[in-house]
C-alpha cells in the first residue's frame, strides 16, 4: 500500500499529536503502508505509476525522492543516499521521553525540507526504522503551467 496527502506527509516522521496531546510514531508503522510519497506529489506519482507498470515492486521505489518507508526489523539503514550522508535523528523513544530530544529531532527534520539541499533522514522506532530521503524537486514553470492546465 502507497499512503499520500497532506496527514501521510505531516506524520512521515515521529510528530505531535494535539488531539492526544501525545507523541505518536510514524504513520508508516500504523499504518501498514508499503511506502508513504510525501509533499508535492505530482511528479511523484506520475513516477511510481509508470515503475509499477514496468514491472517494478514497491521495494524498487525506495530510491526516489519524495518518498518515506520503514525498514524491516533484519534490514539495515542506508549509510549514504542521494550522494550524501543519511542523518540518524533522535529515536521515536528518545523524542517522546525528552522534549529537548523533540525539539532537536523537529529542528533537523525542517532543515531537511528544502529539495536542493536535503538529505535523507533515519529515526528508529524501536527494532525498526523509518527513512525519508530528500523532498521531490520543484516542478519547472512548464511543468506548473501543464499541471494547473489540467
């Protein structure tokens, strides 16, 4: 399953909760999703479309930007993605038991927001893990055009 949209984008990460005034773990993980495409999707889903026509798998879509995904509990985090070194932030179990631990890990996850120089991010929840690599790139002003044309 392929999760999107603005409450898979906002809870791709450890997150705050107000209405349980809690801090819950990665949509990914409740979800049972496969993979979460987060933010502006449209080149995104035209991309996994076309890859999963041609046959590949949704363990083949991990190396898109743009996308989030949990790794099984025997699988390792990558040490390096998109030409740069991944960021380990705080555990799911240090950012709820530390506000300074939250903080930290948020301040980090917004610094990793712009496209151009973003890189992947790593947060363990307990024996797993959820990376996100870098944000999808901005589409060009034709590919604005050709959207809102639609």
């Amino acid at each position: 399953m392929i999760a999107g949209g603005v409450e898979a984008s906002l809870r791709r990460l450890a997150h705050y909760d107000y209405w349980s005034d809690t801090v819950k773990r990665s949509i990914l993980l409740d979800s049972k999703a496969d993979l979460v495409a987060y933010g502006m999707g449209e080149k995104s889903i035209v991309e996994i479309a076309h890859r999963l026509r041609r046959g590949e798998t949704v363990k083949d879509l991990r190396n898109m930007r743009g996308v989030a995904y949990a790794l099984g509990a025997s699988e390792s985090a990558p040490e390096v993605a998109f030409g740069k070194e991944v960021v380990l932030l705080p555990s799911f179990e240090e950012v709820t038991a530390s506000n300074e631990k939250f903080a930290w890990a948020t301040r980090i996850i917004h610094i990793h927001t712009n496209p151009h120089n973003a890189g992947a991010l790593v947060q363990k929840h307990g024996d797993r893990a959820v990376v996100v690599n870098p944000p999808s790139l901005p589409l060009s002003e034709g590919e604005m055009d050709f959207v809102y044309d639609l």
